[in-house]
C-alpha cells in the first residue's frame, strides 16, 4: 500500500509477501532475531538503546519511548504491565491496522521485547471491536508465538516468563487516551484518570504499566537488530526514524506510505502520491489526524513531515493521518463534521469538554441548516478557547485546536456561507 523503494522500510519491509502474516514468513526476515539479542542484555540496556535510538511514541503525543520505559521502578515486587494501544480512533487515521494486516508478529515481538526491559509479566493488546479482520489476524499470532515458545514460561531458555492476550475495546474515542483505555481493560466506564499517579507507578490494577502505541512497537525489533545508531541516522535530529503516514482526500494514490521523518511534504503529495485528481486543487491540509490544526497552501511550501517542523506551523504531526482538502470541500461541512463527532466521543466527565463539544455541535449545527446567526464564527472561537487545558484529558482540546483553526483561516466562507443561509 503505497511504499517507495527509495526509502528505508523497517515497517513495511513485508509489503508485497505472500502470507506476509504467518509465523513462517515473519522468521525468513529475521524475525524475532531483536528478541534474542535482547535476552543478552540487561533490562536497563534495552532502554537505554531505545532512547539513544530517538524513538519517540507515533500514537500521536510523540514522548520518547525509552524515557517512558525508565519511569517504571526496577526494584518494586509484584507485577507490570504492558498495553498495546491498537483502539486506533484518530479520524483518518488507518495505519495500525495495515501494520496488523502486514505482520502482527512485528508488534509481539516489540512487545515482549519492552516486556523484558521493564520486568512486566503480563501484556494486553487492546483493540477496537470494529477491526474484525485485525481482531482475528493479531490473535492468529499470538497463539503461533505462544506454540513457537516466544511467549509464556521460560522465553527461548532465557528464565523470562511473559503472557499476552487481547483485548476488544466498544469503539470509543477516549479509550485512545492511554488512562481511558486502562480503565476499560479494568472493566470500567472508559473514562480518563487525574495524573498523577501516572500509569508509569500506578496504572492498571493500581500497577506499573506501560502504554505504546502499536506502530511504537513494531518499530522496536529493527531497532534491537540494526542499533541505536542506525535507527538514529533515518530523519532529523529530534524527529529521528521513520513513520506510517496515512493519506487520504482527492489524491490519486491515498494509502499508508513509510517515510523517513524530515520527508518533503510537497515531494509527499506531489510525487509519492501522484498529486490531486486533475480537476481538483489543494485548499488545505490536516496534518496529522482531525484534532491538528488545519493548514493552508501557503503554509504547507517548503513543509517537512516530523514533529517540529509542523509544530513549528502552528499544528501537529499527531497520527501521521494527512487528510487533504480539495476546492470542492466546504469548511461548513468540515467544520460541522468535526464538531458532531467530538460532541459524540466526550465521556462527558469534565465540564468545559462535555458543555463545550455541545456547544460547538450546536453552533455548527445551526450554521449548516441556515439557520446561523452574525457573530457565530466568532462565538465558536470564544467557546474553543474557554475549552483549551481544563480538561482531564486531551479531547476538549482536540475538538477546540480544529475549530479555532478553521475559524481563523477560513472564517470568511463560513461567515459567507450564513449570509447566504439568512437571505435564502
């Protein structure tokens, strides 16, 4: 799906193989070969090597890996955890199931690999019940690396005993937010928890546990394999490796593409992915996922695809989901769409979120059946705004950093679009 044979493939390198999802497959490329150089070293080395690797999470907070691995106390009885975030709800967002789809076993290796680091005994992979085809593939694995001896007691000989099972989640937005999805594998409400205690020292069954993301994970055995050094050398400086980019819009070749961070977003667009579909032209772009901030044309030239330089533009690399925007694309309906589906996911737990969303969906909501009123742009921006950092977790913020961007940028048409509504 869309990888160039330029670009280094440390993700994608079973694109293109027969039963590129079986055990079998998996071993011919050297598969768990990082696990058994990890139970050569010392807990303490495996993290150390993911943090000089540079890795950093790529569910969209884009905290470094190893850091988050060393905020686990070593020399604490009892048992740790380990969770893969596979729930995957970031609108536009498809790249961790194409990675479920290509090689589940790259993610059980990355996990029993950070298992070892960490000391933890058990691991969840939690998934969205809508990922059927996933659900059966990433169970399929697990059952092969539990015949194989790659999990359970007594790991390859090396005394290391770790169990992993899977987990299906309903299908809620928040359960994306690493505390959210702790307390649904708890059997609870999916609703997020006051840090701290962070998950690092009291996560799940009040235990030391660890969230990554499932792209985090497959990332992990190339780094046991290649080093630290070699994964450090792909990308930039702060943004190092590379990243599952999930493009979708009026493009000619959407799909999920490995590219090196740093990568030209234009180069991206352009040549990777063929350019718009002729009669269509670029009016903007969501970065990483519908919480980033939308960009202009103007401010995607000379764009890099990494986690600073997008910051630097006022938005996020989050996901890795680009959604391109097209002339024909109306920011009523953008913005309308976006607004429903925050209002819908808030668990409703915290005021300004749960009050917020509504309002937002109600504004927009207006606007979009001409029923809009003058000042409504100017209101969703005061309402998003009162939203931002009050909130347990991010999702007030991930409905209000879209909205204020729209309203700043496009603000015009939705200010001529209830104009029209009002004289119609």
């Amino acid at each position: 799906m869309g990888n160039t044979s330029d670009k280094i493939k440390i993700i994608t390198k079973y694109e293109g193989m027969p039963n590129s999802r079986s055990l079998d497959t998996y071993l011919s490329k050297g598969g768990y070969e990082g696990l058994k150089k990890s139970f050569s070293m010392q807990p303490a080395q495996i993290i150390e090597e993911v943090k000089a690797s540079g890795l950093r999470g790529r569910g969209g907070a884009g905290f470094p890996t190893g850091l988050k691995w060393s905020f686990v106390p070593q020399n604490i009885q009892g048992p740790k955890y380990l969770i893969c975030n596979n729930d995957e709800g970031e609108p536009g967002t498809f790249k961790d199931r194409y990675i479920a789809e290509l090689s589940p076993h790259m993610i059980v290796e990355g996990m029993i690999i950070a298992a070892k680091a960490i000391g933890a005994c058990k691991g969840y992979i939690y998934t969205r019940y809508e990922f059927f085809e996933e659900i059966k593939w990433l169970e399929a694995a697990i059952q092969e690396a539990y015949k194989a001896g790659f999990l359970g007691k007594n790991i390859l000989g090396s005394g290391f005993d770790f169990d992993l099972d899977h987990y299906t989640g309903a299908g809620a937005y928040i359960c994306g937010e690493e505390t959210g999805l702790i307390s649904s594998l708890e059997g609870k409400k999916g609703q997020p928890k006051l840090k701290p205690p962070f998950p690092a020292v009291s996560g799940y069954l009040g235990r030391p546990t660890v969230v990554n993301n499932t792209e985090t994970f497959a990332a992990v055995p190339w780094i046991m394999i290649n080093g630290a050094a070699a994964h450090k050398a792909i990308g930039t400086e702060k943004s190092a490796g590379t990243k599952l980019f999930s493009i979708s819009g009026a493009i000619k070749r959407p799909g999920v593409y490995e590219l090196p961070l740093g990568y030209s977003f234009e180069r991206f667009l352009n040549d990777d992915c063929g350019g718009m579909i002729e009669g269509r032209s670029l009016k903007a772009c969501i970065p990483g996922g519908a919480s980033a901030p939308i960009l202009t044309p103007e401010e995607l030239k000379g764009l890099t695809m990494d986690y600073e330089a997008i910051a630097a533009k006022g938005s996020m690399l989050g996901s890795g989901a680009v959604m391109i925007i097209d002339d024909r694309m109306s920011m009523v309906e953008l913005m309308k769409v976006i607004a429903d589906f925050y209002h819908h996911e808030s668990c409703g737990q915290c005021t300004p979120c749960r009050e917020g969303t509504g309002w937002l969906a109600n504004i927009m909501g207006g606007i979009y059946h001409k029923e809009g009123q003058k000042g409504d742009v100017d209101k969703l921006w005061t309402v998003a705004k009162a939203m931002e950092g009050r909130t347990i977790c991010a999702l007030s913020d991930a409905a209000a950093m879209p909205t204020k961007a729209i309203t700043k940028k496009f603000g015009d048409e939705l200010r001529a679009f209830i104009e029209r509504g009002a004289g119609a």
